[in-house]
C-alpha cells in the first residue's frame, strides 16, 4: 500500500496543537477557529490511520504515533522555511521581524549595539529582544537566534563562538577600603555576597562555579542591574561578566583566584540561516562583541 498523501496545512495545524496542547490557543495562533483546527487534525488522523493526541482535561497530548508524527512534522517545518529563504536570498531588500533570545547583560552591552548597526544598514528589520531567564526552544520557533553560554550539542542548530569572557569577583571602592587589607581583599571566605536567586543560578547561572556555601548571601536578585546597584552601594561582593564590572564606575576587580572563563556562542536553526534578516543581525551581533 502506497504511503498517504499529506496535505502541508494539516501538519501546520497539526504542529500547532501539538504546541498549544489545545484547540482555542492554536487557533488563535493560526488565525482560524476552533472547527477548522478540529476538521484539519481529524482530516490527518483519517490520512494517517491512527490517534495523534489524547484528549485530557490537563491538554491534547500527543500519543505514540502523534509523537513519532511530531518528530517528522518539526523536520517537515524546518525544510520549509528553509526553502522559503532561498526563495527570498538574493533580494536585495532585507527586511521583517527577527526574535533574539538572550541575557539582560549581553542584550544591554552588545545585541543593542548591533541592531543601531544593523537598522542604518536595514531600516525595515525589527527586533523583539527576549532576555527571560527560561530557555527559549529555537526549533520550536520562540526565538529566530539565541547568545548562549553553552554550545548546543543538537544537528538541526548552527553554532559559532563569538567571544571568550570572564566571570570575576568586583567590589565596591569603598567596600575593598573599608574591609580589605592593604587595598585589597585575601580572601572570599567571610565576604558577604551578591548573587541571583536560588531557581536562576540552579539553571547555571553566576556564581555557577563559585562555591557559596558557608558565605551569607545578602542579596539574591534575579536582575543584573540590582546586583551591581547592590555592590556599588557597599553589601558586598558580587560576580559579573568582565564587560560589567569594567564598565561600571565604582567598582574594582577582586580576589582574581576567583576568575572563571566561559564562552559566548551565536545559535541560529540551520533551517534559517539564510533568511536575509537573521543573517543580517547575527552578522552584526558577532561584529559587536568583536
């Protein structure tokens, strides 16, 4: 027996669902309503011979086949966008909407820098700057590119390293004079410190790989900016990217024993690497941090 023939729109919908986890928002997020959602997903089911989603009060959620279906359907995707930026690779008008996710601090220090670049040079690419701290699914399409810290260890996303950063320990000037020695701190141990909450730095965030144990934390913020107002003001002391802690007048680099390399990576899905807009705004983000 011959495979069925899909018809692209009912996997769109079908995707759609899958993401949701139900009718109305997936309609909502295709622009239809409910019954033609309805209608499409029981058309596939009828092509497909077999069950998709289990219908609960918590959600649609996918069965076996809907999810061997789904592994199939977010390849099926991303070969169409794929060849929908081919189509559009060699127009000289760049343009549209491209979704960054990233860190409060790179976004502030080096993503806003490059879309004033990348604006003079295409005046109609937009950016939406995502800077919360829960992951955002590129292959699911929550963001266009992502700045990272980890390398990404999945074929369907492109990677490239964009700098080699440090974490350091800064202080304020009249902190380190009121309880250093000498002008200078000898030691973290008995330093009261500034660092983010607890659920941000389980999620690998600083001070990641500075042992706090034993140390009172005086402030934990899940904002950046509250952290070095926090140093600045003389609580203690905090860990910051380099490009923070120089930048930020008042505050001097401490105890360096404590310095911690990391990476900075660029992500973009390979499926949209040559969308003319992503191209354009990776392309200045990595001219930024160099």
């Amino acid at each position: 027996m011959p495979p069925p023939t899909l018809d692209w729109n009912d996997v769109r919908y079908f995707l759609a669902v899958a993401k949701a986890q139900r009718l109305a928002p997936a309609a909502v997020a295709l622009g239809v309503d409910e019954t033609t959602v309805g209608r499409r997903l029981a058309a596939l089911e009828k092509r497909l011979r077999a069950s998709l989603f289990l219908r609960t009060p918590a959600g649609w959620q996918l069965t076996a086949a809907g999810d061997r279906v789904h592994r199939s359907a977010v390849h099926m995707a991303e070969a169409a966008e794929e060849l929908a930026a081919h189509a559009v690779d060699g127009d000289a008008a760049v343009g549209g909407v491209v979704r960054i996710a990233t860190s409060e601090t790179i976004a502030e220090h080096f993503v806003v820098p490059a879309l004033r670049q990348v604006r003079a040079r295409h005046p109609g690419v937009r950016a939406i700057v995502n800077t919360a701290f829960a992951r955002a699914d590129l292959l699911r399409g929550e963001a266009d590119l992502a700045i990272r810290l980890v390398r990404p260890t999945d074929p369907r996303l492109g990677s490239r390293k964009v700098a080699d950063r440090r974490f350091r320990l800064f202080a304020s000037k009249a902190y380190v004079a009121q309880h250093g020695t000498g002008g200078a701190l000898s030691d973290l141990a008995g330093h009261p410190v500034i660092t983010y909450d607890e659920a941000i730095r389980a999620a690998g965030q600083p001070f990641q790989q500075v042992e706090t144990d034993g140390l009172e934390v005086v402030v934990a913020a899940n904002s950046a900016r509250v952290q070095v107002v926090a140093a600045l003001a003389g609580l203690g002391v905090v860990q910051l990217p380099d490009y923070i802690g120089a930048a930020t007048a008042g505050l001097v680099h401490v105890l360096p024993a404590y310095d911690r390399p990391y990476r900075i990576w660029l992500v973009v899905p390979r499926a949209k690497r040559h969308v003319g807009a992503i191209r354009a705004v990776s392309a200045a983000i990595a001219e930024a941090f160099a």
